[in-house]
C-alpha cells in the first residue's frame, strides 16, 4: 500500500474541485448579469443591457479556456468538466441570442425578438442547470 500516492491523489482532487467552483463561480457570475440583461431588456433598456450581455460573455470566454485546461488533472471526472463547459456553451448562446433580442427591443411583439428572447431564456436556463450540477458534484466531494 502506497500512502504517498493516496496522499497526492488526494489533493490532486482536491485542487481539481477547487479550480471546477471557480470557473463554475466565474459561470455563474455571469449567467447573473445574463439575469440582469434579461431585466433590462423586460424594461426596454437595450444599452444597459448590452453592458451586461457583454461582461458576461467575458466571464463565460474565460471561464471556458480555463475549464479546458482541466481535462488533463480531472482524471475519472473529466465527464463533469465536459458538463461545465456545456454549461458555458448554452450561457454563451443565450448572450448572441439577447444580442439579438435588443436589435428587436422596440418591439417585443415581433417574432424576431420572441423567438430570440425565448431562446436566450432557454439557454440561460441550460447553462445555470448545468452549473448548479457542477456545484452539486464538488460541494459532494469537499
């Protein structure tokens, strides 16, 4: 029996939970300010939320390179960063789709905007699942 190796194992998981909740918190940051947007956009207020479409896009493009990097310490686990960046995939969608919606805000009775607005809403109900997973899984394992 081989303590040192158990002992690196170990805190290989536990470093590999610890860099999952950041960018998972860096996901859920910005799936909020998606929140926010949709907000703005419910008030008519396309520049506001253009503002916090775009520094959620930031948070979810830099959250997704570093999610990437983690298949390589994930070991039997790598099926939960591939949920974190599925994750970060639909939160992406939603914010090309809220984009859209703002072209449109002027009127929201227009199937332009319904049909985008209704699929960022979706995507961003994708996305926060897939991060509340991911919570689950690394709050289960600390």
């Amino acid at each position: 029996f081989d303590h040192k190796n158990e002992f690196f194992s170990a805190e290989k998981l536990k470093k590999f939970l610890g860099d999952l909740v950041i960018y998972k918190d860096m996901g859920q940051k910005g799936a909020d300010q998606l929140e926010n947007a949709v907000s703005e956009i419910n008030q008519k207020r396309d520049v506001t939320a253009l503002i916090y479409v775009s520094q959620a896009r930031i948070l979810f493009d830099e959250a997704r390179v570093k999610a990437q990097t983690l298949f390589a310490s994930a070991g039997e686990h790598s099926f939960r960063v591939d949920e974190l960046v599925g994750g970060l995939d639909a939160l992406i969608e939603s914010t090309k789709n809220l984009r859209s919606s703002v072209a449109f805000i002027d009127d929201q009775s227009s199937s332009d905007f319904t049909n985008n607005f209704n699929k960022a809403k979706s995507s961003l109900a994708t996305g926060k699942d897939a991060l509340a997973s991911v919570a689950r899984f690394a709050n289960s394992n600390q």
